[in-house]
C-alpha cells in the first residue's frame, strides 16, 4: 500500500516500478544498509578491490543465476561472474559492451551490431535507448546509435502471421517465425556485423508479452549459430518474478549474459548488475594490456546496496516468495480472466505475477482505440481516483505486485480495473 500525503491508500499494482519484489516497510533491509553504513558504507569495486558483501553477492548469484548441473542444456558451463552497477540502463550498456569486447577479444572487431526488438524496453542510456523498440522513447533524442537494428516482436496477440510466413502451407508456428525473424535479421545485415541479441524473456513495459513456448529455444539456437551472443535483459523477470529464479528457465535456455536490477534489493537502494557465462568471465579476468576489460565505475559493487541485495535475497529464499509470486501470480490471472466478459477487453495476460490487459476498439478485429480517445490514460486516471497505481503502455494496463501481496488486495486490483474499464469504456 502507499499513503499519499493527505492520507490516501492506494494499491501499488505494480510494486513500483516492478522492483519492490518483497513489498514495502521491511526493516530488515533498513537495517542491513544500517549495519553496512557503520562498518564500511564505501568501498572501491575497481580491479583490486572489493568488498565482503559484493564478494557474498556474487557467490549467491552464482548459485542462484543459471548455475551449472542438472536440468541445463548439455554442456552448459553456469554464470562465471558478475559486474555490479547502479541501474537497468547501466547494465545494459555494459552488456553490451562486453558483447563488443568479447568480439574484439576473438579478432572480430566488425562484429559490433546489436538487434533488439519491438515494445522492448531496456533503459535511457544512448544504448539502452537505441535498442529499445518503443518509438516514443526515440524523436527528441535521436539519432540513435549505430548498428542498433529493432527486430519483430513475438507477441501473440497482434503478430501478423499473414504478413511474416512464407506462404499459408508455411508449416512454422507463430513463435518459430518470429523468431526466425530475428535470423533474418542477421542474416539481413551479415552475422559478422552483429555482436548480440538483445531482449526481455518477457517484455515487460511493453505490455507484458509473454512469448510462445517455442520461440526461446529457436532464438538461442539461431544466436548460437550465427556467433552472436544472447543478452536476457531480466531487469523485470530476474529474482522470481515469473516463477523461477529467472525467467528463461521455463523454456530450458541460458543467455551468454543476463542484466539484472530491480528486484535484486527490492528498490530499497539501486543495484544491478550483469552475469556473463563462464568463457566470457574468465577472459574478463585474464585480460590484460589493450585488451583489459576496461569498464568499472564508482559505485560499481558498491558495498551498502550489495548488503541490502543479500538481505533481500536471503527473505526471498525464507519466505519461499518466488512459490509465492507463482500462485499468486495464477491467482491474478485466473481473476483477470472474469474482465474478458468485459465488450473491450481484447486479451488478458500474463506469467507469473505479471499481467496485463489489452483494451480494443472492437474484439473481433483487435482494433485499437484512436490513440485521441485516451482510453489507457482514462482507465489509469480511473483506477487511481478508486486506489490504485500502475502503469501502462498505450491501452495496455500492466500489472505486477509484489511477491507477498495478499488475496483481498488481488481482488480488490482485479474489482478496481473492472470498475474503470466499464466506467471509461462504457461497457
Ligand atoms: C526490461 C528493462 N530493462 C531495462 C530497464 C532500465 O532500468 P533502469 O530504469 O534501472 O535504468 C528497465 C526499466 O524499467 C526494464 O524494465
């Protein structure tokens, strides 16, 4: 719940910004950030040095954080490191660059490409900028970067099979074409010109696309053949948000890298980071010379935030919150499914404990709403004025609470929503 300063409740439908996993008021992490600030509230995380909770972080991680042996793919060698920064955005640019270096490294110095998709969202940062695929991030910034290509969205709901497969005998389901879009892609701009994939296991601002079942496999593969690297942008899906510890794990995958941020301390203090698989960790470590992975910065693994993400990580576990976000999330979408009655509710989504609700003009055509009738701005300003907050991307209205959100709140969301659909829309 938040309290606005006259006094008033509202839901927080969203846990923030998806990154108050635990919920809020927990003084266990005021108090951890306390016990840090007074042995050491700083400490440099420049090649050299450390410290204990940032050494800690990353042994939990490693643990946790696609780590090798059983149920992974065949061979697969687990996340060897991490590199802490402070947001999203951070992370993505240093995946990216790793991407880069990694390239370089290998005396491919051409492949500098990076491919992200449409309604992904990685951050504002000019990387994370370029290779987001919501369009009204770019006009007032643009030119975007370079060799930052936007590739077709796997979205169920509006992919246009019509228009992508090869024929109506094309025997290719909607989520192998799309991803095979990807492939085109590469192919399109020449696999020695790109360094990685960027994307969401599920996107998340977008309007939370939850692909098909057979789309990951497909794209690891197609990465995998083509020499280009596979960053999971977990920003929203990391730490249990969709069930597992993260999100690709539910379709038997594992990225070369994977950002992190949010969840990782709840929004308590800002953190996050990037885990880079085995081969690229210890070519970090052992590179030297013109070749050093040269890239750390201040606050890099800095050790109050790192203290507050294992305290947070350590309730996670106690708690058993990642089953809890599972059945709560089913509970969400189970209750979401009664708004498809609803004469403007094209579809209701989700996995996990994130969903949302697509509202159209017309349910059999899956038309938009004009984007002059303010349909999601008039639903939001609705479910805010009955106690609500969330967000939205056009008439699309998102969901993910924390993790331990209790059922009447559940129901109260899914009442509140209702209500403001029906008082907007009119039906
Ligand atoms: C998937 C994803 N990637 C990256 C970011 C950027 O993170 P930050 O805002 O911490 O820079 C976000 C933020 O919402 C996100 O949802």
């Amino acid at each position: 719940m938040l309290v606005d300063h006259d006094g008033r409740e509202f839901l927080d439908a969203l846990a923030g910004l998806w990154n108050v996993i635990i919920g809020h008021g927990r003084e266990e992490l005021a108090q951890a950030a306390q016990r840090q600030m007074s042995s050491l509230a700083y400490a440099s995380g420049y090649t050299g040095s450390t410290s204990l909770p940032a050494i800690e972080l990353g042994e939990r991680l490693q643990q946790i954080c696609y780590p090798a042996g059983e149920g992974r793919s065949p061979g697969w060698p687990g996340m060897g490191g991490f590199y802490f920064a402070t947001g999203g955005g951070e992370a993505v640019d240093a995946a990216v660059k790793t991407a880069r270096w990694w390239w370089k490294l290998h005396d491919r110095p051409e492949k500098t490409g990076v491919i992200g998709r449409r309604y992904g969202y990685h951050g504002t940062g000019m990387v994370a900028m370029s290779a987001t695929g919501l369009p009204a991030y770019w006009p007032m910034f643009e030119p975007r970067l370079a060799g930052v290509e936007i590739a077709e969205s796997p979205y169920p709901y509006r992919f246009d099979r019509q228009q992508h497969a090869r024929g109506h005998d094309d025997p290719r389901s909607n989520g192998e074409i799309a991803a095979d879009l990807i492939e085109e892609t590469i192919e399109h701009i020449g696999a020695d010109r790109i360094a990685c994939v960027l994307a969401e296991p599920v996107q998340g601002a977008g309007g939370v696309i939850v692909p098909p079942d057979d789309y990951w496999p497909r794209l690891r593969a197609i990465c995998s053949r083509h020499d280009v690297l596979l960053i999971a942008d977990e920003i929203i899906t990391g730490f249990g948000r969709t069930g597992p510890w993260f999100a690709l794990e539910r379709w038997g995958v594992e990225p070369d890298l994977v950002c992190f941020a949010k969840g990782i301390t709840s929004g308590y203090v800002p953190l996050a980071g990037v885990g880079f698989r085995q081969e690229i960790a210890e070519a970090i470590r052992s590179a030297e010379g013109r070749t050093t992975w040269m890239h750390a910065a201040t606050y890099s693994g800095h050790p109050v935030a790192c203290a507050v993400a294992n305290a947070n990580l350590a309730i996670i576990e106690r708690e058993g919150l990642r089953e809890q976000a599972a059945e709560r999330g089913s509970m969400l979408l189970k209750q979401l499914a009664t708004l498809s009655t609803l004469s403007h509710v094209g579809e209701v989504r989700g996995l996990g404990l994130m969903a949302a609700v697509e509202l159209v003009a017309n349910k059999e055509t899956r038309e938009e709403f004009p984007a002059t009738e303010k349909i999601g701005p008039r639903v939001h300003a609705a479910t805010q004025a009955r106690g609500m907050f969330s967000r939205l991307r056009g008439d699309v209205y998102n969901l993910a609470p924390c993790y331990p959100v209790e059922t009447p709140q559940l129901e109260r969301m899914v009442e509140i929503l209702g209500e403001s659909i029906h008082e907007v829309t009119g039906a």
